[in-house]
C-alpha cells in the first residue's frame, strides 16, 4: 500500500488496521483539582501550528496575494482560524495564570505575510513567535521522494483538555467527509503509523479516502 519507506510495499495492505482505541472517554481521565500543579504543567507547553497552507483544499481558487492563505480564511462571527487559536490559548491562559507560547510555522509562501498578521495581537498577552520552513522539501535517502507531512492551523478540532494531560500520548478527531485528503493513523506490525495519501498507491486511493475504513 505505501510507496515511501517506512511502510512496505503493495501485498502489506493485509496487515493494516485501526489503532486500539481508548474510547470517547478513556479510563485514566483524571480531573485536575490542584490549580498550582495544572500551571506548573502548562508552564511546560507550547502550542506549535502549521501555517504554510494556501487553501487549496478549502476551496480557494484566486490568485495567491497578500492574505490569501489558510490561518486568514474567516470561520464565524468575523474570527479567522488565527483569532480562534489565540483565543483559546487567552481562555487556557486567564484560566490557569499561566503563559502558554504560540509558535506558527510559516511556509515561503506565508511567511511575510505573517509577521505583518500577528502584529494585530500586539496588544494580547501570548508570546507569538514565527519560524520559516525550507523552501525545500525534505526527501527520503532511498528513493529521493519527498517526506510526507501534513498539518495546518485550519485543523481546530484540538484545544487542550486538562483530563487528557499528562497521561495523554496523542489526541485525534474523527475524520470527516472534509478530511479525506488528510493523513490517518493505522496500526501496521503492532505500530501506530501515520498514513500520509502520498504514501497509497494509487488502486487503495479511494480506501484510504473512506471516512469507514479510515477513520
């Protein structure tokens, strides 16, 4: 199924399945009573996004000028997807008295248009910091196809749980009918992968895409 490394190839479609799921509510939930330790353990965390994505997969079709990438794209009630970020890390903050660090990681194309976008939350008590990624992207040695990787700050279907954390290794969200470009993780040899779509070949696309059998 998979064409990079790191996943066999063609007849291993056999030995994927889905992860071991902990349930909607796993077991270990634990409610944070002690206000001191809950900040002592977000002093600890930092909120990294992606931010490189132009909104291909949104729908948008115009030319790629100033502020026309995904973070910008209006959601509700005039908020962006980057007001939405920075006031749910506001809400974590004022909650716990804590000062939790955002950090977005831009693309070429984003990049500078970024920097003049943040100046808007000059004013917010977040500590926003922006990096760059390489104009180039990263390739597997053996075959010299590009690494896959996936992720931006449209995927707002996170925001921190307190019950979930620290026992918490990962947290995902159901995949939806708009995610089905989106990678998924499977369990393949008792591991849990992530399965990019540029891994599938192209006869198990329309699998990989089934909100059913990737979930």
């Amino acid at each position: 199924m998979a064409k990079q490394p790191g996943l066999p190839v063609p007849d291993p479609i056999q030995r994927v399945g889905r992860p071991i799921c902990m349930g909607p509510k796993p077991t270990w939930q634990k409610q944070w009573a002690d206000a001191a330790e809950t900040k002592k353990l977000l002093d600890k965390l930092v909120v990294l996004k992606l931010n490189g994505g132009l909104g291909n997969t949104m729908g948008y079709t115009g030319p790629k000028n100033v502020f026309s990438f995904t973070s910008v794209v209006e959601v509700r009630n005039g908020l962006t997807f980057l007001d939405l970020i920075v006031i749910q890390i506001e809400t974590l903050d004022a909650k716990y008295g804590c000062n939790v660090p955002l950090l977005l990681m831009n693309s070429f194309y984003t990049h500078d248009d970024t920097l003049k976008i943040v100046e808007k939350y000059a004013k917010s008590n977040i500590d926003i910091h922006t990096f760059n990624q390489s104009q180039y992207t990263r390739l597997v040695v053996e075959d010299f196809k590009p690494l896959p990787s996936k992720g931006n700050t449209s995927k707002d279907g996170w925001a921190k749980n307190m019950s979930l954390w620290p026992p918490q290794i990962t947290w995902v969200t159901p995949k939806t009918l708009a995610d089905v470009k989106g990678g998924t993780l499977i369990s393949y040899e008792r591991k849990v992968q992530l399965l990019e779509i540029a891994q599938v070949l192209d006869e198990h696309v329309n699998e990989f895409k089934s909100i059913e059998e990737f979930c």
